[in-house]
C-alpha cells in the first residue's frame, strides 16, 4: 500500500527533527520535538523516539537538561545541506509550529506563579511578571484552598499583561484625576 504524505522513510523524519531542532530556541523533550514535527500523518511518535537517540549516537544533537535535546554545529550543517529535500507545505507548517513554541517559552519564562500553604490552611499564591530588564510587578493574593489557589496561579499565567496594564492604568489614571 502506497503510503501518503511526505515522510517516507527514517531519513525525512531525522531531516525534519534537524529543520526544528535548528529553529528552536529551546531544548525539547521527545513529546515537544514530536508535536513540533507532526506535520504529516505519516510521523509517528516512535519514529520520533527512535530517531533521536539515533541523532545524538551521529552527533547531530547532544541530550542536555535530563530528558532535553538541541542540536550541535554538526547538526546545524547537516540541516543546512538537506533541509531544501523537506516539503515545501511540511516546512512552513513546521517553521509556524516552532515559532509558536518559542513564543510560547519566552513568554513562559517572563510568567511565575507559586503556590505557598499557609499555617492557617488557607494558601498563598504569589504571582510575578517579568521582563527582560528584571521584574515588573509581584502580586500575592490569599485563596481559601488548594484548588482556589491553583485557579488563581493558572489564571494569572494566562491573563498576566492584562492584568499589569489594567493596574497600571487604573493606577495611573487616579494619580492624572488628582493633578
């Protein structure tokens, strides 16, 4: 049976782990790589599972952070040389998946929630935004319980520019009422 899509063999999947692992700013973890290269049904994630190790045993990515992969300079010229044989479609959807992640972690990495129990047993969750420059603002708020708590935290990492800008103009706009 003739199989459709454009990855074919292990050679287009190792091609295409190059393309992303080269693009990202980022390690990944197998999962990551995998949902970074689906962008055909013919990958599988033991495609991606095998390829790898076989990856870092050529040298073309070393494994850091644990369970974490990048690619090395031998992978980065290796990349460089085959990455025109990729579909033209598979490429740029790839690319955009990249993209996206590592928006994603920089943005991650700006966004800190934690979540301190309290000898009353109530919680605190603490809450901070960040910039490139140091931190913008901290916020700590009281939760009745755990999972309160945990809401919050999540919530903040989604909403944690919103909220900044809705203080600082709310703030800002009394002191303006005031002069």
């Amino acid at each position: 049976m003739q199989r459709l899509g454009f990855i074919h063999d292990m050679m287009d999947v190792k091609v295409l782990l190059l393309l992303v692992t080269s693009r990202s700013n980022y390690p990944l973890s197998l999962q990551e790589a995998y949902e970074l290269c689906y962008q055909d049904d013919c990958l599988s994630y033991f495609d991606v599972c095998t390829a790898i190790p076989e990856m870092v045993k050529t040298g073309h990515l070393r494994q850091v952070e644990g369970e974490k992969y990048e690619i090395t300079e031998k992978g980065r010229e290796t990349c460089a040389l085959t990455e025109d044989s990729i579909a033209f479609s598979v490429k740029q959807r790839a690319e955009n998946a990249v993209a996206r992640f590592n928006r994603q972690m920089r943005r991650s990495s700006f966004v800190k929630t934690q979540v301190v129990p309290r000898e009353s047993g109530d919680y605190s969750v603490i809450m901070a935004l960040d910039d490139e420059m140091g931190n913008l603002m901290t916020l700590e708020l009281l939760a009745p319980d755990q999972r309160q708590a945990v809401r919050l935290g999540k919530l903040f990492e989604k909403k944690a520019e919103e909220i900044y800008n809705l203080m600082m103009a709310e703030l800002l706009d009394d002191e303006e009422e005031n002069s």
